[in-house]
C-alpha cells in the first residue's frame, strides 16, 4: 500500500526501512537530509513537509520524539492535517493519552482518523521487526493499516477508545524503566558487598529476580560498559513523566511511580538527555564509591 512516513530517527528509519522491503511504496519526510537519502535508495520517495506527504497518501505514519512534535507534524501550519489526500494519521510515538486523545479531536474536524499505535521494543526491535505495536482506534481503520503495521511487529489491538494505545505504553514502560533502576541498585548493592556482578546476573536470571534489565540490559550494555542499547535517557524520562501524570489524573496512589520517577531525574541531571537509559546505573555506582563490570568485573572506586 502507499504510505506516508514522518520522522526517520532511531526507531523511524528502521521501521520504515522494513516497510519498503516489504513491498509498501513510501513517501518520507525528515528534516534530516541524510536519512531522506538513505531510504531514497531504497525506492522511497522524499515529500518536503508534512503536509506534502499527506497530499499525496491516505495513510501517514509518524515517529516523533516529543509531544510538540507529534501535536505539531500533525495538526501545525504546513501540518498533516492540511493533507488533501489524507484519510488516517498512525501515531508510532509516545505522547501520553491527553495528548493522543487531543490531536484524535482535531484531525476529527477535518475527516481524518488518528491511529494510535506506539511501539515497544527499541532499536533492535524496529530493526527485527519484533516490536509490541500497542493500537487503539476505530477497528475497520486498524484493520485497513493491519498488513503494515505487522511488518514493523506483533500487534496488539487495546480498544476503539482513543488513547488507550498511550495507557498501555505507559505502563509498559513504566515497568521498564523501574526494572532498570531498580536492578542497578540491587547490583550496585551486591559489588560493594564484595560480589562479582556477573555472577549475580547469573543468578538472577534463573531466579525469580529476572526481568528485562537483568535478561537483556545488563548483559550487553551494563556489564561491558557499553551503555548502547540504543533509547535515550530523555525519551525514558519523558516516559516516566507521563506515567506519572496519567497515574495522577486518574486518582491513583504513586508511591512506587513517584520513587522511581526522583532517580531518573537524577539521572538525566547526570547523565544527560542523549546518553543512553542504560547509563542509570552510573548516578548509583558513584553515590555507592563502586563501578560494576567492565573488564575487571567489580572495580572499588
């Protein structure tokens, strides 16, 4: 099918890369001229703006960093929705579900349908095509863009209600980046008590303590000091901060959320918004005077 494709970041380009390879005819817009290029030899075709993509396909698709991306690819001057071809707008970013829920009502108004579909999995997942698509919309509208978004994972549809998609990311995520905090104090523990870390991940994989730090951070990006699982510290806190958020508006208690939220500020004072979300562990590592793994496995500072 004919698709639009907006923001060939990271997780953007990969994804649209499988679609191309799939047989999808593309039209692609980035402000970032070389990842333009690389899919122009691919067999897409270049759009220079928004706008000029949903001219010329029914169907556009986004991968956007921020909120005020999203909002503005989608609804800005020059924007999606001043598409003469457009009929539906498949939303691949996080944008937490007040944000989703209000680009939904302002396409609404001029006839085209937002998709809410964002994705799980980073980097290596678009690139496998082994994303979680998490999807919520009108169903005949989801199952009309079905066939694409398999190509970029497993899909799971959440409900018609808009929004919904950005609920269960949140959550999602949410888990995911408590796994990461809290399995880097656990190890930080255990290597100022004198215990070698990789044993410990050992052991905690075949244990009841697994979980996606421990099963796939902490093996390739922690232990070798690595830090390039590929997603960044910012996206993780923008993440966090929406959870929070969505946990708020919905009258719920947050004492975990809240925990968890205060050491990815931390981290991003720290560390900064472009290192890597694997990097966590550092602001843990120095508050404790220990460095976990690298080439002499536990090193007291």
């Amino acid at each position: 099918m004919e698709i639009g494709f907006i923001g060939l970041g990271k997780m953007g380009f990969p994804m649209a890369r499988r679609l191309i390879e799939a047989g999808h005819q593309l039209t692609v817009f980035d402000t970032r001229e070389e990842a333009v290029e690389a899919l122009l030899a691919l067999g897409a075709q270049a759009a220079s703006s928004p706008k000029a993509v949903a001219d010329r396909t029914e169907t556009v698709m986004a991968s956007l960093p921020s909120l005020q991306a999203s909002l503005e690819v989608a609804t800005g001057q020059d924007g999606v929705i001043e598409g003469e071809r457009v009929r539906r707008f498949v939303d691949l970013s996080t944008v937490g579900s007040r944000m989703a829920v209000r680009i939904f009502d302002l396409l609404k108004q001029r006839n085209i349908v937002q998709i809410d579909s964002p994705v799980s999995g980073g980097v290596g997942g678009a690139e496998k095509g082994t994303l979680a698509v998490m999807v919520s919309g009108p169903r005949t509208e989801f199952e009309a863009v079905r066939p694409a978004l398999a190509v970029i994972g497993k899909l799971f549809f959440i409900g018609e209600k808009p929004g919904s998609g950005q609920t269960m990311k949140l959550a999602n995520n949410f888990l995911s980046a408590t796994a990461m905090v809290a399995t880097s104090e656990a190890v930080v523990m255990g290597v100022k008590a004198g215990l070698d870390p990789k044993i410990m991940i050992d052991v905690i994989n075949a244990g009841s303590g697994m979980n996606t730090a421990s099963r796939d951070k902490f093996p390739r990006s922690v232990l070798p000091r690595s830090f390039d699982f590929g997603f960044a510290t910012g996206l993780m806190v923008k993440d966090v901060r929406l959870a929070l958020e969505e946990m708020k508006q919905l009258g719920l208690s947050m004492e975990v959320a809240e925990a968890v939220a205060r050491l990815w500020e931390v981290v991003i004072r720290e560390e900064g918004a472009e290192s890597d979300f694997t990097a966590a562990i550092k602001p843990i590592e120095k508050q404790a005077g220990v460095i976990v793994g690298g080439s002499g496995g536990a090193i007291a500072k």
